[in-house]
C-alpha cells in the first residue's frame, strides 16, 4: 500500500473515533477498564508472593502439626509408663531383696543363719563357690528339689542368659523334722535360691535323733550392667 494513503487512511479514522473519545460514555469506560486493568495487573504482583506464603506456612503448620502428634503419642507412652511403674512401686524393693543386683554374700549368710535360728537347729558348715563378680556367664540348668521353688525356676527360665548363679553347700544339724522344715525354708526365703541336692544322714550313732543335712544350692543375681 502507498504510505501516503495507509496515512490518509489512519487520519481519517482517527477523526472519526476522536469525537466518540470524548463523549461521556466512552471515557467512562475507558477509565474503568483501565482501571481493572491496573488492579489486575498489580494485584497479580502483589498476590503471588502471599500465595507462595501462604503455602510455606501451611507446610510448615503441618510438619509442626504431625511433630506435636508425634511428642503427644511419646508423653503419653511415658505417662502409662509412670502409671504401671507406680503400680508395682511398693514390690521393687521386694523384687530386689529376691534378685539382687550383685552376689550380697553376707546378707545370704545372715539369711541363712535366721533360718536355722527360727527352725532350732545349728548351722556347721557352709562353703560358697568362686563369685562372678564382674563379666558375664551362662545360667546352667537347675534341677528344682521342691514344688516350691518353682516360681524360681520359671524365672530362670526367661531370664537365663543374665541371670548368675551364686553356689554353695550348707550343713544343718538338728531333728528330723526340724530339718525337714529347713529344708523347705530355704526355698522360701526372700531370695531366690534352688536346691539341686540334699542328703540326710545320722549325725551320732548313739544319739539317732540328732541328724545332719547336706545341701547343694544355688542363689542368684541379677547384674544390670
């Protein structure tokens, strides 16, 4: 196209949208739609970044959220802890007197003495193996004696590769029955002692109703370390 037509061609138009620009209406219009236009545009850019923080928010209110869960399921594993260990508080010093955590030879002896105190007869002899007193070892199998050592036994048994035994051999000297009674003491004590043998025989020829018992046994510890 000649340029000199394509600008008559313009001017012309321009003369004829020039009167309609300046009625009323038209500027009106105008002057809305650029201002949604400047709303839109500088909305957009101000908009963007409180979305993109608002996002970062919300992830981090839910990481929070699932840390909180995870600390509210740990404090209340620790308050049912609390509940049972305050349920069985009062027997852990009972527990300890039955499973001590080390050998706690001389309070075995005196054990040992108030039996045959309280069942009037003597205690003569009484030999203690060589204690473990640091280190580990295995439990042996123990053959109970009575009906009541076993709740020991069973003990033993869940526990049988920390548990340590503490042997020994002890004498009584008394009457048949005084022994007899003896010997089922021992396994009630309130220390965990088994009986792997016991023999029984006359202390004095003249005197058969003095007898003397012998009987291999076992106590135990428990180390925690």
């Amino acid at each position: 196209m000649n340029p000199n037509r394509q600008l008559q061609f313009w001017r012309k138009r321009y003369a004829e949208v020039t009167p309609l620009l300046k009625t009323r209406r038209v500027q009106a219009y105008t002057m809305i739609v650029l201002s949604l236009f400047t709303v839109s545009f500088f909305g957009m850019l101000a908009v963007r970044p409180t979305l993109e923080t608002i996002t970062t928010l919300q992830k981090q209110i839910e990481d929070r959220t699932l840390v909180n869960q995870k600390l509210e399921q740990k404090i209340n594993a620790l308050i049912t802890a609390q509940a049972e260990y305050q349920k069985i508080a009062s027997d852990i010093p009972a527990i300890y007197n039955m499973l001590p955590q080390q050998p706690n030879v001389t309070s075995l002896i005196i054990k040992l003495e108030e039996v045959a105190i309280t069942q009037n007869v003597s205690l003569t002899n009484l030999d203690f193996s060589p204690v473990t007193v640091f280190g580990t070892s295995d439990v042996a199998q123990v053959p109970v004696a009575s009906t009541a050592a076993e709740p020991a036994k069973d003990i033993l048994a869940a526990e049988s590769t920390i548990v340590l035994p503490l042997s020994f051999s002890v004498t009584f000297t008394g009457g048949y029955q005084e022994l007899v009674n003896v010997i089922t003491q021992l396994t009630r004590m309130n220390r965990i002692v088994t009986i792997e043998s016991a023999d029984i025989q006359s202390a004095d020829a003249a005197q058969s109703s003095t007898l003397i018992v012998g009987a291999t046994t076992n106590a135990y510890y428990f180390p925690l370390e």
